[in-house]
C-alpha cells in the first residue's frame, strides 16, 4: 500500500480543550484505526511530516504514535515507518451505554449485547508477534527433511539447550539442558507429573486456595485428591502444610506471582517450603507461569534455583511469553525425578510435534524472544499503568497484584452481587472472571472482586471496561 504523503483525515486539534495534544492526536488516529479510514497496512506520515501539517512539536506527535504502538494500533517496521498492523483485529465496538440508562433485569439473559471483548485473565498480547524472526523459524523448520520416526520424547536436544538458556537469562536458573523435558505447556507437564509421581491411593496433592482451577481439574481427573491449603496477599500459607491430615506427596505453588490474587512468596516461606518438602520427601511443582512479565522489582529467583535437594519440579510455559496457541512449554527436575519423568514420557510419547520444536528452537537461538519479551513487558506496563489510572478515579474499586504478569484484582465494596455486576459488564460487551471462580473450598475469597486480564486489552478497551465496571458495581445489588 503506498504510504499517504499527507494524512488524508479530519484530524481536528483543540488547543483550548483540557486534553493534552498528544491525547487528542491519538484519540483521533485510535478512531481512524477502529473506522477503518485508517485501513491495516497503511502507512502514517512521518512525524515531522504530521507535526508541520497540524502545527505542533514533532515530539507531541512521536508520543502519540508510541502510545498507539503501545496499544497495538500502529506498528514502527525499523527503517520504513510507522505503520497500521496487519492484525489489527479489534472490531469497532460501541461505547457502553451511560451510567444508569440499563434497565434490565439483572437475571435476564446474559448474552453479551455485541461481540464481547474478553478480558478474562489469560490471553497474551499476539498482536506484534509475528516478525521477520517467526516467519524466518517456521520456514526453516518446514524446510528441512522430515525425519521416519517419533521426535525423542525429552524433547529435541537443541530445543532443550535453548530453553536452558532461556531459563539462565530469563529466571536466573542454571539449569543442564539434560534435566529439561519438552512439554506441550503446563497442564501437560502436570499431567506427566502426575502419572510418574505419588505413591498408591490416596495420592495427595496440595494447592493454592483459591487457585489455578484447570490444575485442580487436571490433577483430580488423574485421580488425585487435591488438598486446599489458603493462600494470602504473599502467597501460600506454607505454615499450614503441617496441618493436614497426611502428607501430601506434591505441593502445587506459583510462588512468583500467586494464581490468581498476585503474591509473591517471600525468601522466608520458600526456604520453610522447601524445608518441608525435605523433612516430609514431598515434592514441590513450582508453576512459573508469567515470571518473565514483572514491573518494578525483579523478579525472586525460582524456587527452583534454591532447591538444594532435588526437591522442586519447575513448570514453564511459553504460553504467556508466546502464545497458548503453541501448546509448548518445559519443565526442569533434578536428575532422580527427571529420570523418573523421562522413563514415563517414553511410554506415552512426546505431544510436541518435531516442527514445533524445530521452529521454537531456531526462534529461541535468533534471540527474537528475548526481544519480544522486551518490547511487550513495555507494552504491559503501560497498560498496567493506565489500569491504575483509570482506576484511581472509582473509589470504590481496590486494585491488586500488579506488580507481575498480566492480570489484576479488583476488590468491589463488601456485600457486592458480583454476579450481577459480571452480567452488567457482559451486556455492555466486556467479559471479566468472579474471583470466587478460582475457589478450591467455597468462599476461599473473602473479599468480592473480579480479574480482569490486561495482556490482550487496548487503553481504550481498559478505559471503557473500568467505567462499565464502576458502574455496574455501583448498581449491582448487595448480597
Ligand atoms: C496459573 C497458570 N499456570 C499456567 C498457565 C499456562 O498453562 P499452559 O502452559 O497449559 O497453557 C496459566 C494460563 O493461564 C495459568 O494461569
């Protein structure tokens, strides 16, 4: 598409409204995206070239341009411009309705009005993933001979050096490419931990309450019984192991970012989880899930990395650094449970096919992750700060758990329906999670609130979001 020597649109500045120019500007450009007057493909001017056209500095152009980039509505290709991302794949929705103008009886249908925008946590953001990079790894891997037999049920040695690497500079870990098995994601690698570990019947695992549900899915369709220990704003409540009736032969923790209210498990309560599993011979499955997305403070090192005693099984996954539309991830154990894991992988087979693995490791070795988890924790911060924002203006609704990953906490008033309130929030287009839903034992969640996933969101979607929420949580009737 040829590039607009001058951009062709009603871009109507206003220098006496309260909004920042560089607000305006983007507003403006959002809208033309949505529209469609500004089509996918199509390049914007230059920066200089726009701010000589609409009178304003070069740099109050720049930052509007990188606040779309931020969003996903423009894309800067090094050396060409700025331009409109090919998947620009947000439909026009309509503004919500204004505040108090529903009527409808909460327990009617609750079909969302239009296609729902679903910020349930969960989705990263896919948008700027697919590179010269990508394309250059899946090429190559389609390219090559394809080999008569099974891919090695580890996991191709190249991959598990890469991901090895990965660890090193991602999560401080220095992991033997030899104690990596390739997995088709988390609940794969939990699936596999639960075939290979755990004595006879009963076999106990505990988790998180509330908590990651599709594990304790997982885990109770293998036939464990899933023993709920509380969790609170740090994460596990490790001191309450002891508590149960039985050891548990597993400990399912995600002590980098608790699943889903936001902990992170402080120095102290790891080395007593580790000293237990020790004393007890259990065996922690640590769930790194989001690591690699943390603002601010860095990141504790995994549990893994303190694991003297061949005690903790890390799960990786690339479903949040990449996408879940991969099915790839990895776990590391220590030789004797590797062992163990391998021997059983061997059996079932390898779910990874060897494309994937060929085209994960070639992407891995380009450095293009490394970059891309770069460019998106920028992005989500970003939107992480907006969320804060905007939800500074709505008293009534609490944020946690931001400081990692890509979903948030929002705390409504005591006694708050939040039912209701999800129902308000789908007819006016936006799907969020009750955080009751991640309840192992009824009312694990003290608190009423909701996660709401800003991995996938636009600012403009946030911003809509939280003023459907605000006042759908201001009418929702109290329980
Ligand atoms: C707590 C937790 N662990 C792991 C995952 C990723 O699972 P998988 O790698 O199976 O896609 C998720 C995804 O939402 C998650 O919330």
């Amino acid at each position: 598409m040829r590039p607009p020597a001058e951009l062709d649109l009603p871009l109507a500045l206003d220098r006496a409204a309260g909004l920042p120019l560089h607000q305006q500007l983007a507003a403006a450009l959002r809208s033309a995206v949505l529209d469609g007057l500004l089509p996918p493909g199509s390049r914007v001017p230059p920066s200089r070239l726009l701010g000589t056209q609409l009178r304003i500095a070069r740099s109050t152009v720049l930052t509007a341009y990188e606040q779309l980039t931020g969003e996903g509505y423009l894309e800067s290709r090094h050396g060409s411009g700025t331009f409109v991302p090919e998947q620009v794949h947000r439909v026009p929705t309509q503004h919500p309705r204004p505040a108090g103008a529903s009527t409808a009886d909460d327990t009617a249908d609750d079909t969302p009005d239009r296609a729902a925008v679903d910020l349930r946590p969960g989705r990263p953001d896919t948008r700027r993933l697919v590179d010269g990079a990508w394309r250059a790894a899946w090429r190559d891997a389609t390219g090559r001979d394809v080999p008569p037999v099974e891919p090695p049920a580890q996991g191709l040695p190249a991959l598990r050096e890469q991901i090895a690497a990965h660890l090193r500079a991602a999560r401080g870990v220095i992991a033997d490419p030899a104690d990596v098995l390739v997995t088709a994601g988390t609940g794969d690698g939990l699936a596999l931990i639960a075939h290979a570990l755990g004595g006879p019947p009963p076999r106990l695992v505990a988790v998180e309450d509330p908590g990651y549900p599709a594990a304790r899915r997982i885990l109770t369709r293998l036939g464990w019984t899933v023993q709920p220990v509380p969790v609170d704003d740090d994460g596990l409540l490790v001191d309450r192991l002891p508590d149960l009736p039985v050891p548990p032969h597993l400990v399912l923790v995600t002590p980098s970012h608790q699943y889903p209210l936001g902990g992170c498990l402080p120095v102290s309560r790891r080395l007593d989880l580790l000293s237990w599993a020790r004393r007890t011979g259990g065996v922690i499955v640590e769930d790194d899930y989001d690591s690699e997305y943390r603002f601010g403070a860095a990141p504790l090192p995994a549990l893994a990395a303190l694991d003297g005693d061949g005690q903790v099984v890390h799960l990786g996954t690339f479903s949040k650094v990449l996408s879940p539309w991969l099915r790839a991830g990895y776990l590391l154990a220590p030789p004797g449970l590797r062992r163990t894991l391998v021997a059983v992988r061997d059996d079932l087979g390898t779910p990874v096919s060897g494309i994937t693995q060929q085209a994960l490791s070639t992407y891995l070795a380009s450095g293009a992750v490394q970059r891309h988890i770069a460019r998106a924790r920028r992005d989500y911060g970003h939107r992480r700060r907006h969320l804060t924002l905007l939800l500074a203006a709505h008293p009534h609704l609490q944020l946690r758990g931001t400081r990692a990953g890509l979903h948030a906490v929002i705390d409504l008033p005591a006694g708050t329906d939040v039912p209701a309130v999800l129902r308000r929030c789908a007819r006016s287009g936006f799907l969020l999670a009750d955080l009751r839903d991640y309840d192992a034992l009824p009312h694990a969640v003290t608190r009423p609130g909701v996660a709401l996933g800003y991995g996938d969101a636009t600012l403009d979607e946030l911003e809509r979001a939280v003023t459907a929420l605000a006042s759908a949580a201001r009418e929702a009737p109290l329980d």
